[in-house]
C-alpha cells in the first residue's frame, strides 16, 4: 500500500514559503483575507474570512474553491509564539467553530502564546461543500455480510459511487487528504506564518501525518491525538474496528462476570459470552422493540462494537436490551448507544470526534445560534466528503465484488463481533481511480502523539502505527484510558500536563510517557466521546 513514496510525486505546486506573485502558488499564498465577525451571536473577537485554493495543485492557475477560514488571536502579542491550527476529525468533521471549542480548554499558558485557527476542510460545511445528494437509506454504509442481501450491497455501493460521480464529475477527485495538507500550507503563508502549529483528533492525526511529510519544515508544535496508522489507509482503518473491538469484548465479558451481582449476566466470562450471542440469536430471530423501531441482532453486533470499550457502559445496555427481549418496559430512552440520550458509540454512528470534551459541549450552545444562521451544508456532506477522502486517498481497493464477499466471510469468522460489517463491500470498489498515490508517512519530525488504551475508533494497534510512522515522535499513552480522544478531557491528567508542555516550550519529552488513566477514565467510566453535529446515522467517521 506504501509502495510509492511521496518524493517522486511532489508537484510544482509545493512552492516556497516566500513564493512570489509570480509563482504558481503566489497569488494564493499572498491573499489578503476579509476578516469580520464570524456570527453577531458569537464574540466579535472570532472572526471568519474566505480564501481561494486551487482545486487542483498540479493546475494551480485553473480551477479554485473557497475555503472558509476562523481565528481567536491571542490577546497578549508579547507572549505571541505563533498559529495552531485544529482538525476535528472525520473525514468531513466541520473544523470552523473549533478555536470557540478549545479556547477554554487550553490553559492560559498555552492560549496566550498561539492565535487559534480553525478551518473547514475542502468540501466540507462552508468550504465549497460538495454532495452527493445520498438519501439517509444510501448514507448508512453499515452493512452485515449476508449471503441473501450481498447483491443488495453491492448495488447500493454501485448506486453511491454512482451518485457521487453523476453530481460532481471530476471535483470529488481532488478532496483528498494530501490536498488538504496543501490548503493547510496556504493557509500558513497568508496567516504570514513561517511554520504553523497543529493539533489534530482522529482522522486529523493522518492530516497532519501527511502535512508533516510534505512540509517538514513548516511543522512546529504538532500533537496527533488518537491517531490514524497511515500503514492501513483507508480499508484497514475500517477492518481493524473488528480487530480491536475482541479483545475489548473480552475485557468486558471479565469485568461483567466479576460485577454479576450488579448486572447478573453471568459469574464467568464464558456465561457473559454465552448471554451476549444467545441475545444476539434471539433478536435475530424476533427483533427487539425500541420505542417502534425494531433492533435486531445485527443491530446489537453493530451498536455495541465500540461501547464494549467501556465495560460499565456495555453492561449496562445489554441490560436493558435483555430487559426490552423479555417484553419489560426498558430504563432508558435507546437501548442502544447513539439513541436520543446517549452518545453513539458504533462506527457508524460515532460522528467525527472533536474530543474538546467539555468545552465543546459548551461551545455547542455558544455556536447554535450562528449554525442556524449560516448556510447549511447539504445533509449528505460528511458522508459524501468521508467516501471522497477514503476512496480518492488510496488505489488499495479491491474491485472485484467477490473479493469484499470472501474478506467478509472469512473476518466475520476471525471477529464474530464486527468482522463482516468492516470487510463488507464499499463505494471504492467502483470509485474513479485516485490521482495520486497515497502518500507514505516516514519521517523524523519531531512531534508529539498521544493515545488511549481502550480507543473505539483508533484502536491501541492504530496509535502505535503513526507513532512507528513517525521516526521522530513521542508518544503519550494513556494505560486504562477508555473513549476516543484524550487531550482537554481532564486538565489535571498526566496526558494533558504532557501536551501542555510541549504546547507551551516546543520540547518533546525524552523519550514515551505512559500515564495512567485517572477515575473518570478508567475501568467502568462512561467513555469521553462528543459527536459532533450534523451527522447522519449510519456512516463511518474517524
């Protein structure tokens, strides 16, 4: 899948920092942004501009797209180190409200010395949003493999790539993550900046993964929090949900067993085994009701993949799903995660993580008003701009048909929990070929990674992955920490004081820090997770 470096295919569009008008690049690099006020219900120190990138870097004096760009400035010049940027995630995470979203969070050592830069991706929300125009049935790609209905599956995959290309022609070709990375480095040179600061989640990991193996030495102070392995871009990012959702299942089926006279699902991990499957069978056979809406056992495999990363959390919805089973009125509004009440925890459903945690819960309110104001992306944005990303990233897609139904069969026997609905068959297998190769992350930039133990989105294997990738990284792992996300999630933690270090000085620790998660993190606690909005159920984000 890394066979290609990215040398070879660096473009002219790659210009200097110090890019004159008359270079490719120049006229884009030298804007003069338009800054106002992002929303009258938002602080008028944010404030939001529109730039110009082109749509194709190798054509650099073709086609443009806008993108929409958001600064809080620090308010003490003196102290003034420079620009971070955000990246929320997804892809097709909203990154525009996100310095709102962290300017609490960030203790004052760190906000005082950046302006914080938030962004909207290309294609994504106020960037040139693309669509697809996906019904919400076409949005939900997750799909168990089942002999009946594989050719059900494979005509939706065909219909979606289908769709996408019909509505977009040759555009979605260039909303790739590398091209991302590129708007990145305008944004940098019309911000004035010789080198920019980044703090990227999930899918944002790979983000700046690749901005740091284009533009080493543009990348000052960078943090990857809970990182994307640019070794399994983009198919394997979705198999290793099965991969790591076992041993999650079985750390749960220990932990239920030795908490039995709590939930009484059994005294051994083999009887909470054994209860899981056999409610599984049972809502396969007669589907659960859930306040009309029917949940089946597939439903269940599905909606509790990432959910058994937090024991407690898991426990507690099998439950009630055992409860609903046996005709009784259930304690919860949703039997599974992701209903009104609580956060969606499956791949499909988990939404681009921000992790602001409580900030951006916060933050949402703050911004409600501006986002019903504003121009709505179309509502099948995220997923449209999420299949653009992983299908134009990467040509490692099968695309034979029969070989998603082989990869199926055999990982639902590998990872009986998730196995054939992260092999099942997918829009790229009849996306138009990238135009470019994915680009092999090996480098020896110094930055900073940062990783839970118990990760549903980027599992434990994923993180160590970018940090392997990255030569001349350190990582922050966080023993016992559950969810997807870790910094800003508890101020006093060992992780947080790590990246507010390096945040604050520039320096890398001396070598890996593990830390040990705290109470609210640990074995049991509800998962720090926070979707971010606008998301349709049903398609992956990471």
């Amino acid at each position: 899948m890394l066979a290609v470096g990215v040398t070879a295919t660096l473009i002219p569009a790659l210009a200097p920092a110090q890019a004159s008008a008359a270079e490719p690049l120049g006229k884009y690099e030298n804007q003069k942004p338009a800054w106002h006020r992002c929303d009258a219900s938002e602080p008028a120190a944010f404030q939001c501009a529109t730039i110009r990138v082109p749509l194709d870097y190798s054509r650099p004096t073709g086609r443009t797209i806008e993108l929409a760009v958001s600064r809080l400035k620090t308010g003490v010049p003196g102290k003034r180190h420079g620009a971070l940027l955000f990246n929320p995630g997804g892809p097709g995470g909203e990154g525009l409200e996100m310095p709102l979203m962290m300017k609490d969070a960030l203790p004052k050592k760190v906000r005082e010395q950046y302006d914080l830069i938030g962004f909207d991706p290309r294609g994504v929300g106020r960037s040139s949003p693309v669509t697809c125009r996906l019904t919400e049935t076409e949005q939900n790609s997750e799909h168990p493999y089942k002999r009946e209905t594989f050719s059900h599956d494979v005509k939706w995959a065909r219909t979606v790539a289908d769709k996408c290309r019909a509505r977009n022609g040759d555009r979605l070709r260039y909303i790739t993550t590398r091209n991302t990375a590129r708007d990145m480095d305008v944004v940098r040179a019309v911000l004035g900046e010789k080198k920019i600061s980044y703090l990227g989640y999930s899918y944002g990991t790979y983000l700046g993964a690749v901005y740091a193996q284009l533009f080493p030495g543009r990348t000052d102070r960078f943090v990857l929090d809970s990182a994307v392995d640019p070794a399994r871009v983009w198919r394997g990012m979705i198999q290793v949900w099965a991969e790591g959702s076992e041993p999650a299942f079985t750390r749960w089926t220990r932990w239920t067993a030795q908490h039995h006279r709590t939930y009484k699902l059994g005294t051994t991990p083999a009887q909470v085994r054994k209860t899981f499957w056999e409610l599984v069978a049972r809502a396969d056979r007669t589907p659960i009701d859930d306040g009309g809406a029917k949940v089946t056992g597939d439903d269940i495999r599905a909606g509790l993949r990432g959910a058994f990363f937090s024991p407690k959390y898991a426990a507690e919805a099998v439950v009630e799903l055992k409860k609903a089973a046996d005709g009784h009125a259930p304690s919860r509004h949703a039997l599974l995660p992701g209903g009104q009440q609580e956060p969606r925890w499956s791949a499909a459903h988990a939404g681009s993580m921000t992790s602001a945690a409580s900030a951006a819960s916060a933050a949402s309110a703050a911004s409600a008003a501006s986002a019903a104001s504003a121009a709505q992306p179309p509502a099948d944005n995220g997923s449209a701009v999420f299949w653009a990303v992983v299908c134009g990233d990467t040509a490692a897609w099968p695309r034979d048909p029969e070989q998603y139904r082989r990869d199926a069969i055999r990982d639902k026997a590998r990872y009986p929990l998730y196995g054939d609905f992260g092999s099942n068959i997918t829009p790229c297998a009849f996306w138009d070929k990238p135009t470019e190769p994915v680009t092999a992350v090996r480098n020896h930039v110094g930055l900073l990674t940062v990783q839970n133990q118990w990760d549903p989105q980027t599992p434990l294997a994923s993180g160590l992955g970018m940090h392997r990738a990255l030569r001349g990284s350190r990582m922050v792992y966080v023993k016992g920490g559950e969810g997807h996300g870790v910094y800003s999630a508890d101020p006093r933690s060992c992780a947080d004081r790590t990246v507010n270090a390096y945040l604050s000085t520039g320096r890398l620790p001396a070598r890996d820090v593990t830390c040990v998660a705290s109470g609210s993190q640990g074995l049991g606690a509800k998962p720090h997770i926070v979707p971010a909005p606008r998301h349709t159920p049903g398609s992956p984000r990471f």
